[in-house]
C-alpha cells in the first residue's frame, strides 16, 4: 500500500488531485470552526459535554455525525451536505414513479445532468426546514446555544429577533450549498466522491482528541474499543464487499468467416448493495418525533410541554425502545431500498438485448424472478449486518459501561460505517488511476 501510494504521489496529475482533495478537506474543517451569528459557545460547549446526559444530547450527536462533526461547533456548514443527501434519496425514489424523471434517467449524461439539477434545486428548501428544526433545537436547549432564535419571528418582522433569525437561517442554508460545493469540487477535480469525503473528514478529525481523552481517563476502555473496532472494521468490509457472482453465458454469433460473441462472465450481486442509505433512512424516521417535540419542551401550555418532554425521552438515543426500532427499520429499509435499486436495474432485460442467458434460466420472466430470489436471499445477510451495525453501541452496553462510553466517545458504529465505506471507495478510485499507469496496486 505504501509502495502505491508512493508511486502515486511520483505521477504529477495524480499528486495534483491528492493534494488538491486535501486542500478543500483543509477548507471544509477551517468552516467547520466558524460559528454562525448568534451562537452561546459556553452554551454550546455544556450541551455538547460528555457529561451531559439529557435526551436532547443523544439527538444532537447523532445529528452531528452526517454533518461531519461540524454540529458540534454549531458552524456556518453545521448542516453539511446531509440536505443533499436526502433530495438525493427522494430523487432517487421518484424517478421510478414520475415517467418524466424516468425518461430523463434514459437520456444518458444529458438527463443525468438534468436530475442532478432538480437535486440541488430540492436541496435549498430541505436545508432551509432542517435549518430551522437544528435552529430550534439550539434555541431550546439548556443553556440556550442560540437565544435569539425563534421560529415564529421568522414570520413576524416587527420582532426584534426577525432579523437576527432570517441571518441565522441564510447563513445555515448558504453553508450547506458551500459545502456541497466543496464536495462537487473533489468529485470533479480530486480523489473519490466528494460528498462522502467532506462526511468523512469531519468524523475523523475528532477522532485523534477523543482517544487522547480516553487514554487519560480509561486505559481499559480504550484498549477495548479498539479490539472491538478492529473487530467491527472486519466485519464492515466482508459487508461491503461481499457478492454472489451469477454466472452468465453469452451466444455466440456467426457473420461471414467471423465469429462474435461467445464466453462467459458474471453478475456481481453484492450482498449490501444499499450501502448506509438504510441507516440515514431510519435515523431520519427516528429522530423527526423527538425533533419535532422538542420545539415545544419550553411551551408555556404545561400539559403540551410534559407531552414533549415525554417524547423526547421516549426518542432517547440512548434507550432499548430506540435500539430496537432502529434495528427493524434498518432491515426493513435496507430490503425496500434494495428492490427499488434492483429494479431500475432491470438486468433481466439488459441481458437479454446483449444476447446473454444465465445457464439452465429461460430468458425474460424466469430471469427477472431468479435474480429477484437471489438478490433477496443474500439481503437477508446484507439487512442483518448492517442491523447489528447500527446498533452495536446498545450491545457494547451489556458488556460493560466502559465500552458503551469508548463507543460514544471515539466514533459511533455509523461513523465506522461511513469511514469504512469511503476509505474502500477511495482506495479503488485510486487504484484504477494506478492501473491506468500500468502501476501494480494494492487492493489484490
């Protein structure tokens, strides 16, 4: 790996895009350190200390995590790029059932081009109603983070605070499209997808001052949780690059004294082909009860503000009921977004147009149904995995306290997830870049 990547830093244009992604990683970490107008950073840093315990916490750090940790500092990019990655995912979603998206989607780089466009486009309002429920989080917190934020005032412009919130919520937004930015940046210009790496830098960078931390406090523990994350980082990467290998046979064609086609190859169906997309959809399903609750925790209506507070302790981060239900709704998720993904696919078809069959598999039908079968029973692993992932922190706390607090204070099993993923990606992206060079590489 190090011979690699020394030939890859020898090779000029390829030196020039591992420099230029870690300059814009550089760029993305200096913004995460510039709050937004308005903040309490004593506040701040008591809602976000270890020893802060409330339900409001456990949210906040689970939020933290798909905007690269810059939530923590409440910055002017506290959002990262997670709005993006929802409209991605409703795009996602409804180009199967909108015939105009799916006649896009058909148009090849063209209609591409044009969906990504509508993507961004959907961006903006998503950033801007995620702004003002992390904005309102914020405000309600104990201490306030953001005392002069009101959701209300946003509507009320003879409100003292009209202006100071409208500022708030434009700098959110505009901090989530410069992210967003950042990362278009490394996709066109450096290595890797851009968007994944701007989530990685962020949940890394903290990950050097919590071990120190943990090193200082609990020897044990640390020791612990790296046994447990080598264990985990294992386990990640059989997930993620785990497939079954259909078989495919290709006919052979006979034109004049020529003849085409012929041999055989395969179809990778990989056993976690939803990556962490079911993750972000239960999380999101999870935390918009408790988001929603919290904004009436300070309510002056004492039965509507004891109703808030009970949800948002039902929606503890921390609690058995959270673990389970963030468990099934992986699974679920990762099925259902599977077959949305597999069926847009349609390998059947694409098969049979190549004059391709799956030996002792009538073409048409049959295909659709056996690769349909195939696909869901290797799920079933794909589901399971990531379902354990997920909620690994629950299970470290049967083992010992300890390792519960090395899991919440080092990286989360979703964080492990992501770092994992991106590094694997990554990886080959610079792989095929030195295979392209006739350089021997080192993924085998």
């Amino acid at each position: 790996m190090l011979d690699a990547l020394r030939n890859a830093m020898r090779l000029p244009d390829l030196r020039r895009k591992i420099l230029f992604t870690l300059l814009i990683l550089v760029i993305y970490r200096v913004a995460a350190h510039i709050p937004v107008p308005g903040v309490d950073l004593a506040a701040l840093a008591i809602v976000f200390s270890p020893e802060n315990a409330s339900a409001t916490t456990g949210l906040l750090n689970v939020m933290n995590i798909f905007s690269g940790g810059a939530l923590a500092n409440f910055s002017i990019v506290a959002m990262g790029v997670y709005p993006y990655i929802t409209a991605s995912i409703i795009m996602q979603l409804l180009t199967p059932i909108i015939p105009q998206l799916a006649a896009l989607q058909k148009e090849g780089d063209q209609g591409r081009r044009r969906i990504n466009q509508y993507t961004h486009w959907l961006t903006i309002p998503l950033a801007f109603l995620q702004g003002v429920g992390q904005a309102s989080i914020m405000a309600n917190t104990s201490p306030p983070v953001l005392p002069g934020f009101n959701a209300l005032n946003l509507l009320n412009p003879t409100s003292p605070q009209f202006i100071t919130s409208w500022a708030i919520m434009a700098t959110l937004v505009a901090g989530t499209m410069f992210a967003l930015w950042l990362g278009e940046l490394i996709s066109e210009q450096g290595i890797g997808s851009g968007v994944s790496i701007i989530i990685f830098g962020g949940i890394v960078a903290d990950i050097p001052r919590r071990i120190i931390n943990l090193a200082q406090t609990d020897i044990p523990a640390l020791i612990l949780f790296l046994v447990i994350t080598g264990i985990t980082i294992v386990g990640i990467v059989y997930l993620q690059e785990g497939q079954r290998r259909v078989p495919v046979q290709y006919g052979k064609r006979v034109r004049g004294m020529k003849v085409y086609g012929g041999g055989s190859t395969y179809i990778p169906l990989r056993v976690n082909s939803a990556g962490m997309i079911p993750l972000i959809f239960a999380v999101s399903i999870l935390i918009f009860p408790a988001l929603i609750a919290s904004f009436f925790q300070n309510s002056n209506v004492e039965w509507l503000r004891n109703f808030a507070v009970t949800i948002v302790n039902l929606f503890d981060t921390r609690s058995w009921l959270y673990a389970v239900t963030y468990f099934l709704l992986v699974i679920a998720f990762t099925f259902f977004y599977t077959y949305i993904i597999f069926q847009q696919q349609n390998l059947s078809e694409t098969l049979q147009n190549q004059g391709g069959f799956i030996p002792g598999i009538r073409p048409g039908p049959q295909t659709t149904k056996y690769l349909n079968g195939v696909v869901m029973r290797i799920t079933i692993i794909g589901a399971l995995g990531l379902g354990i992932i997920a909620i690994l922190p629950f299970l470290l706390a049967v083992i010992t306290p300890a390792a519960q607090q090395s899991g919440d204070l080092i990286i989360s099993s979703t964080g492990l997830l992501i770092v994992v993923g991106v590094v694997l990606d990554t990886m080959k992206q610079l792989e095929a870049q030195l295979m392209m060079r006739h350089y021997e590489g080192f993924i085998k």
